[in-house]
C-alpha cells in the first residue's frame, strides 16, 4: 500500500536529498541513507522503496522497508580507523583474482606505490610477488584452514626491491563477494641482521679453527727451527751443509711469521705491546692480504701530491 513520504521520517534536508534520489532511480533496494532524529542524533538506515504517484501529485513510497543500521556504521568506522592507523602493511583483495579493493598507509608506505596504482589492480599486475605461484599456495592454505598465520612471503616494491614478511590472513566478505583481509609484519631488516649475525658466526668458527691449526703448526716449526739452529752451530761455515741448514732455518722462520699472522687473525695472539715498524708489517702480510682482498680493489697511485704536502707539513713541524 502506498504511503506519502512523511516528513517525521527525515529532517527537511534529508528528505530532499532522499526524494530527489528516489526520483531519479524509481527504485531504491539497500540504500544506504544517513538521517538525523528528531534530537539531531544521526540515524543510519538501509532502505527500499518504490516510487508511486500519490494523491494530489504527492510522491509517494510503496513497499518501503528501513532497517536501522547505525551501530554496523559504527562498527566499520571503527575497523576504519583502525585500519588506516595500523603502521603494519594491510591489504584488502578479491580471493579470486588478488585485486585490491582497500589498502591503507602502511602498504603505500613500504611498497612505494601511490592509493590510485593499486585500488583496483592485481598483485599479478604490480607484480608484486616473488614467486607468481606463492599467491596461490597462500589462498589454498587459507582455504583449507579458514586462516593463515605468520607464513613468510617474499615481495616486490614498486622500486623492484625485494622484501621479507610475515603473513596473516583471514576470509571476509566485502559486498557480496569472498576477499582476504592481509597484515603483513615487515621482516626485511630483522632477517638483514640474522644473515649478518649467521655470518658473523661462521667468521668465529673460521677463525677458532684457524687459531687451533697455527697453534698445532707453530709448534712444529719450533722444533724445526730448533733443531736447524742446532746444526747449524754444529756444522763449520765452510760445510756445503751449513748454508742449507740457513735456508731451513729461514724457511721455518717465514712460516712462523705466516701462523703468527694466523693468530692474529684468529684473535688468539697473546697481546705483547711494543713499537711496530707498520710499513714492515704490512711489508711482511702482503702475501696474505692479496690472497684476502682479490684483484678487485685498485691500488691507489704512487705519489698524491695532498698526501706529499701534508707529509712536508709534518716533518717541519716535527723539526721544531
């Protein structure tokens, strides 16, 4: 039955902007309307209605429904501020394609993307994993147990950066239609700190080893030293035998230089505090450091003339 669009229903604005939308459709099914009481207290209604010819011209609504839907209103600006305010990437995405309907500042934030470049398009699109399967795997999981927790994904940033997270996942339903709400907990520079303390590791372990063969190796070369100087004192410097016994005698002599640089290495060199000659020493590891720092890295010139006037520079100063 058809009823005239009563004015104790709407504040006089309202009904204005409700006729002239009801005008234009003929028929309105769930539309969402944001009225005001008659305290002004706003009111959100889901409402249906069809436009009928009433007495005398006057609009009128049959089969008109209005359900009151203010505290589910509510509810979604809450999950709205909540959403835009968590500094966690969160993403909201169709289950079937991966097309992005919301997003909030986090996810622009990390991936470098403006709102425009994702609302709307794929993560195949933006490609935006590192793995184009790893999506797939990830919604059959979430189909199979309702929701995924903490599982590591690997992503691209719209830079082509690579980035490491933890991914948890949950099931909704956005107008009708089956989408994944995603959180994903940045992990980039923890993992960063992980391989360099792995490495680190690995580097001790090395240089434990290390320490533990010089050791072995520098006490054999002193009993070869030892033995070489004793016949070497035993032996006339006219032998043809003496001159051989000194080339033992250097030889181990080098090698123990070689296992002290070893233990130094190893950080299991007992500390002896003295002058150093550091043009002798690095003289003396060059052998070793070539072996260590490769052919890449260039040898710096032979004569710099800053580092010639600031050498001038000091030795005058140095006179007085």
């Amino acid at each position: 039955m058809a009823s005239p669009i009563a004015d104790h229903y709407f504040d006089p604005e309202d009904r204005s902007t409700f006729v002239a939308k009801l005008k234009k459709e003929k028929s309105l099914t769930n539309y969402e309307h944001c009225l005001r009481r008659k305290d002004g207290g706003p009111v959100w209604l889901l409402v249906s209605a069809h436009l009928v010819e009433g007495k005398d011209g006057i609009p009128a609504v049959n089969e008109e429904t209005f359900i009151d839907i203010t505290e589910r209103k509510k509810a979604e600006e809450t999950f709205r501020k909540a959403f835009d305010a968590n500094p966690e990437p969160m993403t909201i995405s169709s289950i079937s394609e991966g097309r992005y309907i919301d997003v909030n500042e986090g996810f622009l934030r990390v991936t470098g993307y403006r709102r425009e470049e994702v609302i709307g398009h794929t993560s195949t699109e933006l490609n935006f994993w590192e793995r184009p399967e790893a999506r797939a795997e990830l919604v059959d999981v979430l189909r199979t147990e309702g929701s995924v927790r903490n599982r590591e994904i690997t992503f691209r940033t719209k830079s082509g950066e690579m980035r490491v997270a933890l991914d948890s996942s949950e099931i909704i339903e956005v107008a009708g239609q089956k989408c994944m709400i995603s959180i994903l907990r940045d992990m980039t520079e923890q993992k960063s700190l992980e391989n360099q303390l792995r490495q680190s590791q690995k580097m001790e372990a090395v240089g434990q080893l290390t320490g533990g063969i010089a050791h072995d190796f520098n006490n054999m070369l002193g009993v070869i030293i030892g033995y070489s100087e004793v016949i070497g004192e035993r032996l006339s410097e006219n032998d043809p035998l003496h001159k051989k016994c000194e080339q033992i005698t250097k030889a181990a002599q080098s090698a123990a230089s070689l296992t002290r640089q070893l233990l130094a290495f190893s950080r299991q060199q007992v500390l002896e505090p003295k002058y150093l000659d550091l043009n002798s020493i690095v003289r003396n590891m060059e052998r070793m450091l070539r072996r260590l720092i490769g052919e890449d890295i260039i040898s710096p010139p032979r004569w710099d003339p800053l580092w010639e006037a600031s050498r001038r520079i000091k030795d005058r100063s140095n006179r007085y």
